[in-house]
C-alpha cells in the first residue's frame, strides 16, 4: 500500500528540477572597457553552476563508483579465468650412488629453467542466490548515488536562489538608494542655507537630526553593497567563475513569486515521495536487508563447472636418458580435465555471526530512516509556516510603503507651502518610507529564498506543482 501511494505522488508531483528543459546557455561578455559581464536569468544561473561546479561533479563520481561495483557484481554471473605460473632455473641430474637413475643434482653442471602453469574456468550453476543478491544490492546502491546526486543539485540550487536573489535586490535597491541620498542631502544643504543666511527658521537641532538620520541611511548603504559583494561572491564560486566576471541578474522586476500555495499535508507527502536524501536512506535500508539475505546465502554451498588446463616444462640435462629427465617426473607435460566443483565454507560461527551482524545494521538503517522520515516532516511544516508568514509580510510590508509615500509627500508638500509644518514630522517621514521601502524589499527576498528552501525540502520545484496529491498519511 505504501508503495503504491508513492508511486502516485510521484506521478501527480511535477518533475523533478533534473528533469528541467534544456536552456540556452548565458555566456560572459565583454565590455568596450573591458569589464568581462555575465548576464543570466535564476535558471540559466542554476545550469552553468551545475555544469561547471566541483562539488556537482565530486557528487557525480560517487554515482560512477556505484555503476562500477554494479558491474563488479553483475561480472560474478560469467566464466571466471584462473591462471598461475612459476619459473626458475635447476640444475642438471647426474647418475646417483645407485648408478640406475639420475637422482642427484648437478649442481655446477648447466642449469635449466622448471617452467609450470595452470589456467582453470569456473563457471557458476548455481550460487543458492548469491549472485542475485550481489546484483540487487549494487543496484540500491546505484539508486543511493542517484540520490547524493540530487542532494547536491538540489543544494546548489538553493544557494545559487540565495545569491542570486540577493543580487536582484540590492539592484532594486541602488535606485531607492539613490533617490533616498538625494533627499537627505537636499534637506542637508537647505538646513545649512538657512543656517548660512541666518534664517530664522533654523534650528540647529533639526540639522543634527538629519545629520542622524543620515547616518543610518549611510550605514544600510553600505550594509546593501557587502550584500551585493556577497552575492557575488556566492554566484562566482557557485559557477566557477573568476573573480573579475561580474554577474547581472536577468530579471523583469524584483517581486514575489507566484504559485497556488498548497496545503502543508501536501508539501509534506511530496516530500516523503520525493526528497532525495530520504530516498538515499530508503535505498540505504534495502540494501541493508539484501545484505542479510546474503549472509544466510553464504550458509549454503556454490555449484560450478570446472576446466582446467596444466603443464610443466622441465628439459633435461641430459637427453640421452629420458626416463630419468625432469621432463618425465609426475606431472611433466600437459594435464587437462573437468567436471563439476562444490565449494562449501562450513565455519559455521562465523557464518552465524555475520548474520548477526548484518541484521543490526538493517536494524539500525530502519531507524535511521524512520528518524529522517520525522525529520523531514517537521523540516516541511517549519519551511511551510516560515513561507507562508513572509507572504504575509510581503503584503503588509507594501501596504506599509505605500501609506509612508503617502504621508511622506503630503508632509513635504504641507512644509515647501509654508504651511506650519512640524519639521520633525518631515524627518519622520522620511525615514518611516525608506525604511518601510527596505522592509518591502526584504520580505520579498526572504519569500523567494522561502521557496527555494522549500523545494529543496520537498525534492521538487513548489512553483510547479499546480495541484494537491491525494492527502492520505503513508504507511508506516
């Protein structure tokens, strides 16, 4: 049952981010003064960083020892060829004490070379299920590197949709930035006008507010750039950049990103079909399993067919006399036959004690699945509420700018008509949009990085799954 509604959630959940559409790729560009540029959008970041990436590529090795030990057991199915050989020199035989054979050894007569070999096949008939278990516990852990796989892939998503979108927003922000710099610096210097031509309504205190003010602008100024450097920097080591390509967002405008938000019972069971660390575990726990049913295998004996081949060369000495030759010794010359071999290890506590052992580590796999399986169900829910709350603020955050840009231009229009205007009040507004403004801008970029978050929770793309999987709790 279990099974089967993950077979459904996988088939009602949109593909997996590998299974993405090729794109163009973005290629560096070079300026008329030089400056190498790169310009690209989210994905065509995410597909040059999987691409060129050393750690997506370390990842991928993993995957490539999996399919070699898949073939180191899939090999054990064919023939095996045995051969063996040894060589040396010997010396010559000269007649003995008996004067009827050549039984001693002659040994500052000529030498000789003692040459013997041996080349066997083995071909398994029946193992009592060795090989198939050997052959389906390679294949979990083929499964296990596709899996280390995603985990990186997806993990390098993530941080390429945090850089990235920091990126876009401290871009959004150069123009608030900007316009805010000019504000303040236009109350400055109309402050100091006053002050210079002895004005009455000059109040020194209104110029040390600004000036306080001011410096908290200046400070979220320089805050923005180490943002961006940051970002940069994050993109750069992401795609395996060098350090003097500098990367533009490719991006319309800076605002949220919109998908029909789902219950969170349906994130959840996406995740426990999809999420590929907790496939790697569950693949883990076959295999753990296989391997217990291999230990009872090896209990039993393998059956084969045997060939083998044999000879040995031995020159005599002395041709003359060849009944007595090294080349007539038991054994000389070639040897051949076959037939059936029984193989059968019978130490048995050893045997018992493997099997032990190998139920424990399936044991302890079971557990650790079980605990990934809560993990993540509770990773889902803490992703969710963080998702949801930031799209809240998103709107309460606009809502807040706008009513500051509000009340900022009817004060200032109030105080340039020389109306009685409180000057704090000005101040106030000022500082009360800006901030407002930033807050915005933020929110916005904590959603987005709220939903690469939980993507990579789920083993799938949020923005893509339209509709919710039926809601029913797997299993245990």
């Amino acid at each position: 049952m279990r099974k089967l509604l993950l077979l459904s959630l996988l088939l009602l959940a949109v593909p997996a981010w590998s299974a993405e559409p090729a794109l163009l790729p973005a290629e560096v560009t070079q300026t008329a003064d030089g400056q190498k540029v790169l310009r690209c959008t989210y994905e065509q970041c995410v597909s040059r960083a999987l691409a060129r990436s050393p750690l997506i590529a370390a990842a991928g090795k993993s995957l490539e020892l999996y399919e070699a030990m898949q073939r180191e057991a899939k090999s054990t199915q064919y023939p095996k060829l045995d051969a063996s050989g040894f060589g040396s020199a010997i010396p010559s035989l000269k007649a003995g004490t008996t004067g009827s054979y050549f039984t001693d050894y002659d040994v500052t007569g000529a030498w000789k070379p003692l040459v013997l070999g041996q080349v066997s096949v083995i071909q398994p008939l029946w193992t009592f299920g060795k090989i198939d278990s050997l052959k389906r516990l390679a294949a979990e852990g083929v499964e296990i590197g596709h899996a280390t796989n995603r985990i990186a892939a997806d993990e390098m998503r993530y941080q390429v949709a945090r850089a990235w979108w920091g990126l876009v927003m401290v871009a959004q922000m150069e123009e608030m930035i900007r316009d805010g710099k000019r504000r303040f610096l236009e109350e400055k210097d109309r402050q100091e006008r006053l002050r210079d031509t002895a004005d009455d309504k000059f109040n020194q205190n209104d110029l040390m507010k600004i000036n306080i003010y001011y410096a908290d602008f200046e400070d979220k100024i320089r805050q923005a750039e180490r943002g961006r450097m940051q970002a940069l920097d994050g993109l750069r080591l992401a795609m395996a950049e060098s350090t003097d390509v500098d990367v533009v967002p490719d991006v319309e405008a800076f605002r949220p990103l919109e998908f029909p938000t789902l219950p969170v019972e349906a994130y959840e069971l996406l995740a426990l079909a999809n999420a590929p660390k907790l496939l790697a575990y569950r693949h883990g726990v076959a295999a753990r399993v296989e391997q217990v049913t291999l230990a009872k295998n090896n209990t039993l004996p393998d059956i084969g067919v045997v060939a083998k081949l044999a000879g040995t060369y031995a020159p005599s000495q002395n041709g003359a006399v060849t009944t007595g030759s090294l080349g007539a010794i038991p054994g000389s010359g070639v040897d051949f036959g076959g037939g059936l071999a029984l193989r059968w290890s019978l130490d048995i506590g050893r045997l018992m004690a493997q099997i032990d052992q190998a139920k424990v580590q399936a044991d302890q796999a079971m557990l650790a699945e079980r605990g990934e399986r809560d993990k993540t169900r509770m990773d889902v829910r803490q992703l969710y509420r963080e998702l949801i709350d930031w799209r809240a603020m998103v709107d309460i955050h606009e809502k807040a700018k706008t009513s500051a840009q509000g009340w900022l231009n009817a004060t200032m229009q109030t105080y340039d008509d020389g109306f009685d205007s409180d000057y704090n009040e000005v101040l106030r507004a000022i500082e009360a949009y800006y901030r407002r403004r930033l807050s915005w801008q933020d929110a916005i970029y904590n959603y987005n990085v709220a939903v690469a978050a939980l993507s990579r929770a789920v083993g799938t793309d949020v923005t893509r799954v339209k509709e919710a999987p039926a809601l029913k709790t797997p299993t245990e």
